[in-house]
C-alpha cells in the first residue's frame, strides 16, 4: 500500500510506542500528544487504511471466506477454510475481525473527534473526516451483517425468532484508559441509521476536496457502499440511484471481454476498479501464508473451485479461460494435481495471482460489476424483469455470452442475478451473504469425481451457520454485551 505505514516517523518516540503496539489493547492508548501535529494526524490516517491490510481476517478472509461458506469454493490440499467449508459450530468470518474492525472505528474517530483544531487546513481536514465516515461506516457494514440479521430478516421459527440486535456503536475516540466504558449493543436497524448518517457525512466532505482514487475514499467509493448497503437494507430505489452515481462519478467502465484476464492482475490498469486497498509487497504481503494467492492460486491451493461453480459459467463465457486455469505450483514451477479431488479438470482459482510478487494482491473491494448486477437486481423489484434483464445484459455482453433468454419473470430473473453475482464476484466477498440477506437456505454442493454425480443440500436459514459468535473474551469482559442466538 503505497501510503506512509511506518508510523514511527511520525510520532515522538512515546507516542509511537503506544499507538503500533500490537499487544496492548487500543483502550490503553495515551494518543494526546500524536494529535497536535499533521504528521501524527496523517499518521492516524495512514494507519487507519492500515488496518485493511494488517491481519487476513481483514482481507484474506473477508474476500475468500464467503465462497468458502457457500458453494464457490471447496478444500484443496491442507486445512485452509476447512473449517469454513463444513461449515463448523463457531466458525465464522468476524470473531477473529472483531478487535480489528473496532480498531479502524476507533482511528476513524479519533480524526472525527481527536484532532486539535487548526492542526489541519481545511480541506485535509474535509478529506481526513471524509475518509474516517466512511471506513466506520464500512468496518460497521460489515461488523453487523456478520453478527446480526438484515432488516426484517430475522427467522420466524428457531433460537433466533425475531431476533434484532446488531453491533455496538462507537462514535467517541478512545484515546486513554480512562475513556474506556461498556457499551451494550444497538439494533439493526439503529447500526443501519448510524451507516447512512456516516456516509452522508462522507459524501459531503469528500466532496469539498480532491479525489484521488481508487486506491484512496473518494465521493465515487461512498456512493458505492451506499449502492451496498441499501441493496442489503431493501432500499432498491436508493440502491440503484447510488450504484448509477458511483460508476459516474468514478469515470470507471465495465471491462471488455479481452480484458478480464488482467483485472485484478497489478502490473495492469482496473478499468473497473472504485476502491482497491493497493499493497506494497516490501512491507505488506500477506505472505506465503496469509495472502488470497497463497490460499487459491500460487502454492498452497486451499480452496479450489467447485465443479458446481465451473459449469455454472455459460459457453465461451471470457472469465472462465480467464480466473480458472490448471493447477500450477509457482514455487516449483510445474503443474501439480492439488485440483483434481474438487474440479474434473485441475483448476485453481486464478484471480489472485500476486504479479507485484511476495505473494501480494491488492484488494479492490468496490468494482463497476457489481454496480452494475446492484443495478439489475433494483430494477427488478423497481421497474420490473425486463428492465432488469436489459442491465443483466449489459454486463454478459462485456464477458463474451449472449444474452440471457430464460423466462423473464421475477423468480428466475432473480435466481439468475444471484447466479451472475456468484459467477462474476467470486472470491470478492459476496455469496454467503448474497443468500444470508435474502433469508435463502444456505447450498452446499457435493460432486462425485468418479462417477460426474452432484449432490446439493441445504443449511436452514433458521440454524446457527448464518450468525457468528461474539468473542468469548468481550462477552466476559462487558457485562452489557449480550451473545447471539445458538452460542450462548
């Protein structure tokens, strides 16, 4: 990530101690003194971006964990998502996140509410405050549709009838011990009212300085995540009306077919790209270990690509020559068989490939296409099929397949977005929340390489796989947080 990481420089030697240590909580932080100087606020500002990078459950997991949950993906070679692919008591996508995502709340609040005034000019002051709105709206996006049930969402049968808690809100910096406190959590549809205040705010401030995307918040990127959030909410009106200014005012365009292979490749342009986390190799790889490449595409081959997902692809579709090619080890630079006990054909999942080396990928999180696929699925409910099938179309012809010809009704037209979502945004962080929103059933594809046989089951909605538990040590320590339904 080409911003300035290595905060030490930019704080007095105390300072710098406290606010990169890893090991202490961030409730412990003595910040005054970082907070009367540029440098130390664009220290904040820089580590706050940081976050996105500095545990693979901030990117890693967060991008590959929801094909893993569902049906994109399934376990290769070794252990990594196992968990996540049987979908295991406990094993979810934010027990892990939560102290991170809080983290980057509390660095978006200090810039809202820390800094002294005067310290910046106004319009850095716009940008920095433009920038903190939305990466607390987005950390808590992304925290309640985890831990908590879409508005109006909730079962109506099971453990969790009715349930309606979200996460908690934090709109005051931590900045000592001392302001520490325990909060309990808010609703879902409160968390969703402090996401559309944040991005307002956003909006609005971002609009008073100068963009400098993609791989920095810009006006395009709020309008994004607020396409997002209101798909996530039901408001589809809003939702397409956002999804329409994001790609406008990005100056972004759907890919051509001839340009898929090189996407998410670094060493090119992202003609769709809206928000991407750029990471610099040198000092914020996810390493062999940790990064999207390393799980799917290099070495280790941890999840691979379902049979299920590869024909689900029409003919001559661009992305399936493009993002599925034969199993090849990087490391050894030979073609392995690690892919062959999932696909008939030994394919890795290739959208990751690490061209800036050291097994590092950027991670664009907001893209044209699924503006556009937020646009069709809008329309639906909106203008009805036809007008849906007419966007649909737009993005198929950009992938090289015809048009689609199914019945235009508002059930297959609908199963088809979903198919299209799942085709076009694999591995983006999508599909398990893609059916968690709409309360479907969560599928699961069994495939008998030996004799070409498919088996689909369903996890009901109203069971634990679609909440995740809150961290035991949070739940002991706040006395106001009360646990989800199934794990307490």
């Amino acid at each position: 990530m080409k911003l300035i990481i290595l905060v030490c420089t930019l704080f007095v030697t105390q300072a710098c101690s406290d606010l990169l240590s890893e090991t202490d909580p961030s409730t412990a932080v003595d910040q005054n003194t970082a907070l009367t100087s540029p440098e130390a606020v664009r220290g904040v500002r820089a580590r706050m971006y940081g976050r996105m990078l500095a545990a693979p459950d901030m990117n890693t997991t967060w991008l590959l964990g929801p094909s893993a949950l569902a049906d994109n993906t399934d376990i290769g070679s070794g252990t990594r998502f196992e968990d996540f692919n049987n979908n295991v008591f406990e094993a979810g996508l934010g027990t892990a996140a939560w102290n991170d995502l809080y983290d980057m709340i509390n660095d978006a609040n200090i810039l809202l509410e820390g800094v002294q005034e005067g310290v910046l000019n106004a319009e850095t002051e716009n940008k920095f405050w433009g920038e903190a709105y939305f990466m607390r709206a987005f950390a808590l996006h992304h925290l309640v549709r985890i831990f908590g049930y879409e508005p109006g969402m909730a079962p109506s049968s099971g453990d969790a009838t009715g349930f309606d808690l979200g996460v908690i809100i934090r709109t005051q910096p931590t900045l000592d011990v001392t302001d520490a406190d325990f909060k309990a959590r808010s609703t879902v549809g409160e968390v969703y009212t402090q996401i559309e205040s944040d991005l307002e705010a956003s909006y609005q401030a971002l609009s008073q300085s100068s963009a400098e995307g993609p791989f920095y918040i810009t006006p395009a990127a709020v309008k994004a995540l607020e396409a997002r959030v209101n798909l996530y909410q039901g408001e589809l009106e809003v939702a397409n009306t956002a999804a329409t200014d994001a790609i406008a005012e990005s100056g972004a365009r759907l890919a051509e077919a001839d340009e898929i292979a090189t996407m998410f490749d670094e060493s090119a342009s992202n003609p769709e790209a809206i928000l991407t986390f750029d990471v610099d190799p040198a000092t914020e790889s996810g390493g062999v270990n940790d990064g999207l490449a390393a799980y799917t595409s290099m070495q280790w081959f941890g999840q691979i690509p379902t049979q299920d997902l590869i024909d689900s692809y029409p003919e001559g579709d661009a992305r399936l020559k493009a993002w599925y090619t034969p199993c090849f080890n990087d490391v050894t630079e030979e073609e392995v068989n690690a892919c062959a006990g999932v696909n008939i054909d030994n394919l890795e999942l290739h959208k990751y490939a690490a061209e800036q080396g050291q097994f590092a990928d950027d991670y664009v999180h907001f893209r044209v296409a699924e503006m556009v696929l937020i646009q069709a699925e809008a329309l639906l409910n909106t203008e009805g099929p036809s007008s849906a099938v007419a966007k649909l179309n737009e993005l198929r012809a950009k992938r090289g397949i015809d048009a689609y010809t199914g019945p235009v009704t508002e059930e297959a037209v609908l199963d088809e977005i979903l198919e299209e979502r799942r085709r076009e945004l694999v591995a983006e962080g999508h599909r398990f929340f893609d059916l968690k929103r709409l309360g479907r059933d969560l599928r699961k594809v069994a495939f008998d390489l030996d004799d070409g046989t498919t088996t689909v089951s369903f996890l009901p909605y109203e069971e634990y796989y679609f909440l995740d538990d809150l961290p035991d040590g949070e739940v002991e320590l706040n006395p106001e947080l009360v646990e989800n339904p199934f794990f307490d």
